[in-house]
C-alpha cells in the first residue's frame, strides 16, 4: 500500500487513527452536512487558484493512482511549464500536487489551503510532499503555502483572493524527518491490531472520526470529560492506571473540578445558593434569542472578507410575566444580503421592555460586528442587547452542574441533562455548521424549488428548537432553584 499524506498528517497526530483509517475506515463517523460543505468549499478554492495559473489539470482521480501518474510523466516529458493535481507515485509512497510550477533547475510546489494564515500543519504537509516526490524523481526546488487573505473583499479580483508564502526552508527541515516517521508508520500499518494509544487532549484536535471507537471501552466519566485538566495530567493519571474523574487524586484539581468530581461520585445535582434569587431579578418578559450565520471562504455579500459571520436567521420565544408564550421567526431565502432586513425584522420584533436571553455571547459578538459594519439600525438592536442581555449559559456555570454535563455547558450538552425529553434527533439539521450548510443550498441556483421550502423549513425547525431548549432550560433552572 502507498502512504500518502493524510494518512502520514494523521499518524502524527495519533498512529491509531492512521491505523483505522486504513485498516478499518468504515468505523468512522459519517461527515456531517457541515463536513461535506467545508470540502465542498476547499474544492472550490483549488479551483479557484488554478485560474491564475496556466497550466494542465491531470483529471483521472486517485482511484486511478498509476494512470494518473503515467498522464502526469507524459506532461513533464512533453515540457508543459505548471501542473494541477499531478500525480506521482513508485509503490510506496503517492501524492498529489496542488500546483507545480516548472523552474530553472526543479518545480516550485503550492499548496492550496483554504485558511486565512500559515498553521504549523501546512508546513508539515508541504514536507511530505517535497519528501515524497523527491521519492518519486522529482526535485522540488522552492515550496509555498497558499492561503486566503484577510484583505480580500467580495466584488474584487480573484488574484487578490490569495496570499502566497514560501515556506521552503521549514519544509525541507522537516522533510528530513519524513524517513523515520514513514517506517514508524508502516509498522504501525502492518500489525495486526490498532496500536494501544490511550484517549487524550490529541483527540479532539480536530475532532476525530473514530472517537466512538475509542471511548467504547471507557467510563462515560472519563478523565478527558474533566473540563481544563492537561494533557499533562491526564497522562499522568494514565501511568497510575486512573481514567475515571472520580479517582482523580484532589491535589490535581482546582476547587472547580473538585466540584465537578463530587457531582460525579454522588450522581447528584448541584445546585449553588442564590439561584433563585438570581432568575427572580429576571425581567420578563423574556426573550429568548438565537442567531444562524455562515462564514463562506469565498464571500458573496459585497465588501465582506473570507470567513466573516453573515446571519441569515433568527428564532425568538417569548415567555411573558404569565407564563404564556409566542414564538416569532425570521429565515432570508433570496440570495441578495440579508443583513439589512435580518437586523430590520429583529428590531421590530424586539419589546421595550424585560429580558433579552441568549446562550454564549455569540448573538452579541454577531450584532456588534453588523453595527461596525455599519449595517443600518445595528447599533440599536446591540444597544438593547447590551442593556437587557442575559446570558443563559453564563447563569448554568455558575449555579448548576449536572452528572450529564460531563465537563460542558454547551447548550447539546445542557439541555439532554436538564430537559431530557427534548432533543434534536427528529430533526433533519442538527447542528449550526449544517444550518450554514443548508442555507447554501437553499440559494444554490441548482436546488429547485420544492427542495428550497423543504430546506426553508428544516432551517425554521432547526433555530425554533435552540430557542424552545433555552426556555426549557430555562423553566428547569428555576424549578432547581
């Protein structure tokens, strides 16, 4: 088998994932709506940088290795100056290039990424393949990573959509120690089972695909579910042969974690006095607030760079001083900026008075950037949010913690634990990154019609049902206090 650079980039961060990515690839997670959007983008961006090139695209795919590569000597030997997606391979090891660039002596290797900077992995993928096709014959003169720039702004020339930073030397540095990891792999690779690496921090960085796999065997309440404790001291535990939170010595923990131990072992809630007293100053009416946004690596709102949040959506329920509730929403379908009128339809849905309730920051982080943007009647609605804001995620941590937050309060997390029969497992979008995801889809000009209601209405379901869990949460919280 031929080792190509993800399986290597993934050795690095655990062999285990290596190995099961190779050897047992159908245990891993499906990628969700949002995944297949990020790829979808990344394809896109690869895309996008081959027309400012003039070059050949060696189509036949990867599945096609020795096909791919033998139309990719053909093109060197034919004298073609720059290649898209070549393709070399000699049995052991195969990659494929971004972009090659013939120069004077050796090829000028890019690398596409659809990143606004330069991370460490970049270098290290660039690494693989200047080790990698010097493997395979061919010498790579000058390597470069080429990224997004934060300058970029919708409506300007694709050119100006990319910033190109040579990265050759730190590449080659650790291209020299591409050799030894290689052979470390291919050991790993030819055992008969997955090595024996013990879950930690390197988990969830990314996330893995293969976590169920792993936390199979393990206690729910696994040391890694201890919020803020190091990778350090997990591994510590490890050599003492400790994974559950409650055999954590209490020496190794702050006065936080010790509370979250003690939940732990009693199985009990906790609750801190003057919970009561802190939901009785809540004003109502109260407002329950929740945002959906998407941050497109290639804009399409004028004058909006790479990456910036722009909402589409919001959900609002309303609990008033009697106990009754409305629920009122808003959804952009057309493809101009649905900025004004999402900021527009908010305000008038906004009261003069009680209590506006998100969960996090995220809706105010939202609203400001709006008002710098200069989005009209911003201003207005983040002065309101500012003045009669709560953040009901901020008043979880510090008067509740439940056996079932195991370390989070993200609201997934919350709201099993404190309202157990709602949740979002009757939805067809389950999470924010799959909302953008949909959303895109909604106003790709390839969906038709009927598909864009029924996409318009699981978007509606999906933000009705944050805003319902933060009620719920709500009405729980004040039947504990």
């Amino acid at each position: 088998m031929a080792i190509n650079k993800n399986i290597y980039l993934s050795f690095l961060n655990c062999p285990k994932q290596a190995y099961l990515k190779v050897r047992s690839p159908e245990l891993g997670a499906a990628p969700s709506k949002g995944d297949v959007m990020v790829m979808r983008q990344g394809s896109e961006i690869g895309k996008l940088a081959r027309t400012l090139f003039d070059g050949r695209l060696i189509e036949t795919p990867s599945t096609e290795m020795d096909r791919a590569a033998s139309e990719t000597q053909e093109a060197i030997v034919e004298g073609v100056e720059c290649l898209f997606e070549g393709a070399f391979t000699n049995g052991d090891v195969s990659v494929r290039a971004d972009i090659l660039q013939r120069e004077e002596v050796g090829w000028h290797l890019i690398e596409v990424k659809s990143s606004k900077s330069v991370k460490p992995e970049h270098v290290l993928d660039v690494a693989f393949q200047v080790w990698a096709l010097g493997e395979c014959g061919l010498e790579v003169a000058r390597a470069s990573v080429m990224t997004l720039s934060p300058e970029f702004r919708s409506g300007q020339e694709t050119s100006a959509l990319f910033v190109t930073t040579d990265v050759t030397e730190e590449a080659k540095a650790h291209a020299a120690k591409v050799p030894e990891g290689v052979v470390r792999l291919l050991n790993v690779l030819a055992a008969d089972a997955s090595p024996p690496v013990v879950p930690n921090r390197h988990c969830f960085n990314p996330d893995c695909v293969f976590l169920d796999v792993c936390y199979r065997e393990l206690p729910d309440d696994d040391a890694t579910t201890m919020p803020r404790l190091t990778a350090l001291k997990i591994t510590a535990l490890h050599e003492l042969g400790k994974r559950d939170v409650r055999d954590i010595p209490e020496e190794m923990l702050s006065a936080r974690q010790r509370l979250i131990q003690g939940v732990v072992c009693s199985g009990a809630v906790h609750v801190e006095p003057g919970l009561a007293e802190a939901l009785a100053e809540i004003a109502r009416p109260i407002q329950f607030v929740d945002f959906e946004s998407d941050s497109p690596a290639i804009p399409t709102v004028l004058g909006v760079p790479a990456y910036q949040q722009v909402p589409f959506q919001w959900s609002m329920h309303v609990l008033d001083a009697t106990g009754e509730v409305k629920h009122s929403e808003f959804l952009h379908r057309s493809s101009e900026d649905p900025r004004p009128e999402f900021v527009r339809s908010l305000a008038e849905s906004l009261l003069e008075n009680g209590t506006v309730m998100y969960y996090s920051r995220f809706e105010v982080t939202m609203l400001k950037s709006l008002a710098a943007q200069g989005v009209e009647g911003a201003e207005a609605v983040l002065a309101i949010f500012e003045e009669r804001g709560r953040d009901l995620m901020k008043i979880v941590e510090g008067f509740v913690y439940h056996p079932g937050f195991m370390g989070q309060t993200s609201i997934k997390r919350v709201l099993p634990s404190l309202v157990p029969n709602l949740g979002y497992d009757d939805l067809g979008i389950q999470d924010g990154s799959s909302a953008a995801a949909e959303y895109r889809r909604m106003l790709s000009e390839g969906t038709v019609q009927h598909e864009k209601e029924e996409i318009a209405g699981s978007l509606l379901r999906y933000c009705e049902r944050d805003t319902l869990a933060m009620l719920k949460i709500f009405e729980a919280l004040v039947s504990l206090g």
